[in-house]
C-alpha cells in the first residue's frame, strides 16, 4: 500500500537577539495533491544540497570540457581567428547548455551531482519534468549560473520558499531530496489469530491510524518497554473500534495490530490481481479480430 507523504514547507521561525525579531527560512515538509488525486511526499532539497549538486555538475562538465580540448586542440589551432571564436563559442554553449540539457532529460531530471546527494527535478505537482521543462531551466541557468557564477541563483534559492532558483521558477519546477530506501520485515499472520481472521470484518483505517500502526510495528523495538506497551495499547483501542468481533480483552496488543493490517494488506492486493486480471481481459478483447478473423 501506499501511505501519505506529506510536504511541508514552513517558511518561517523567529529567533530573539538584543530584542530584534530575525526571521530565519525553514524548509520542511508539505503536503500536494497530484492531477491524479494521490498525495506525495516531497522534500524540497535545501540550498546547501543543492550547492553540493552543483559544485559536482559544474566540475564534471569542467573536466569533460578539458579532456574534450585535449583531444581537439590540433583541429583548433589550426583554425583562423574568426572560426576559432565560432568554435570557442560553439563549445561553450554545448558544454554549459546543451550537454546540461541533455543529461536531465535523459535522465528524467537528474545528473552526475543530484544522484550523489539524492536529488531529483520533479514539476511543482510532483510528476516527471519533460523536455519543455529542462529546457527552460537549462536556459535560463545559462545566465543564473555560469555568467553569474551561480551568484543570481544561491540569491534566489535563499529568499524562495521552496528553495527554487529563476529556472526553477520559470519552468514551474522544483528539486526535491529523495527519500532513503529502507527494507522492513514483512508482517506474517500471527498463527493464534488466524481463526479470528478467517471471519472477522475489518474496516478500512483512515490513513493517518494505518500509518501510525505500521509505523509501531517498525520500530517497536527501538521502543523503551514502557512506552512501546502504553501506545501498542491505544493503538489496539483505536483499531478496535474497525474491528468486528472483537479480540478478548486479554488478546496480545501487537499481534492483534500485526493481524489486521495483513488481512488489510492481502485484501488490497487481492484487489490489485483483480483489477490486473480485468485489464488483462479487456486488453485481449481490444486485440482481438472482429468475428474471429
């Protein structure tokens, strides 16, 4: 299942010196709703991560662009003086605009410095930037970037709320920090709640309480004792209130919390076969000849 993702981004927190108040930017978390009417996590990078980035980009295209000298220094020299600052020109332009461009479209909206620190170009909605979109980030970085020497940009990234500089801004985009991947064990149908299961009638948690108890049967363990028994308790009581027959009051609170969500979690993905079964047979009606020819 998929669980909210919220972004927040609080632009604001007061700190107090000689009685003058000095707002300081913060960038959190804050919630989106896509075309699709799904919600994501998104975490606006910070300028510092995104200085790091660059730093990477720029010394990358720097050492392509020496390498590149190296090998066609012979061609150039023997060119006149006008045809050598067509060809300066011309290699400036590629090496700081068109070889940019190309990489994050290729890679839709990364490059060498944003896969180090985990970063990627999404459009303000969250979904993939296009062609469109890296172009108009490519150009305008063209100035922002490299004639300013990245100047006009950190100035931007500074005072935005999300982070973003003028390409950012112009091509309705933004660089998000990309959540870490992190393996969990998977939860297994306590063996004295099967019974239970087999004819109990679970109701569908709200969001928020179904990731609260996924996210207890996680980390319960990095739990003091004390606190890991009073929340899997409320938890239990919460969660019973879906819940029909009730477990005994003497039921285990973390197995009871373990079985609901994997009878919640094979329910949705008996309905994911479903609907894939389904698809599958349309799409062999579509393709198949009319009248059996």
């Amino acid at each position: 299942s998929t669980y909210p993702q919220h972004i927040n981004v609080h632009c604001t927190s007061v700190s107090y010196m000689s009685e003058i108040v000095v707002p300081i930017r913060r960038i959190e978390e804050e919630s989106i709703i896509t075309g699709e009417a799904v919600e994501l996590e998104i975490h606006p990078a910070s300028p510092v991560l995104r200085i790091g980035a660059a730093f990477v980009d720029m010394a990358t295209i720097i050492l392509v662009g020496l390498l590149y000298f190296q090998f066609t220094k012979t061609l150039a020299f023997s060119l006149s003086h006008s045809m050598l600052r067509v060809y300066a020109l011309l290699s400036l332009l590629f090496f700081t605009g068109v070889l940019p461009l190309s990489v994050e479209i290729a890679t839709g909206g990364r490059s060498l410095g944003k896969w180090a620190f985990g970063l990627r170009v999404v459009r303000d909605d969250g979904g993939m930037v296009t062609g469109r979109h890296s172009m108009t980030r490519a150009i305008i970085g063209l100035v922002e970037c490299w004639t300013s020497f990245g100047v006009i940009a950190l100035l931007t990234m500074m005072v935005s709320a999300r982070s973003k500089r003028l390409g950012d801004i112009a091509a309705g985009t933004m660089v998000i920090r990309l959540p870490e991947p992190v393996e969990y064990d998977p939860l297994v149908m306590p063996p004295d709640y099967a019974l239970w299961a087999s004819h109990a009638q679970v109701l569908p948690l709200p969001q928020q309480l179904h990731y609260e108890c996924l996210h207890f049967m996680r980390h319960n363990r990095m739990m003091r004792p004390e606190v890991r028994h009073s929340t899997g308790i409320d938890l239990a009581e919460r969660v019973s209130a879906y819940v029909s027959p009730r477990p005994g009051s003497q039921a285990d609170h973390e197995r009871f919390l373990a079985a609901v969500l994997v009878i919640l979690r094979d329910r949705e993905y008996a309905r994911y076969l479903r609907r894939d079964e389904a698809s599958r047979a349309r799409r062999a009606r579509l393709d198949s000849s009319s009248f059996g020819m």
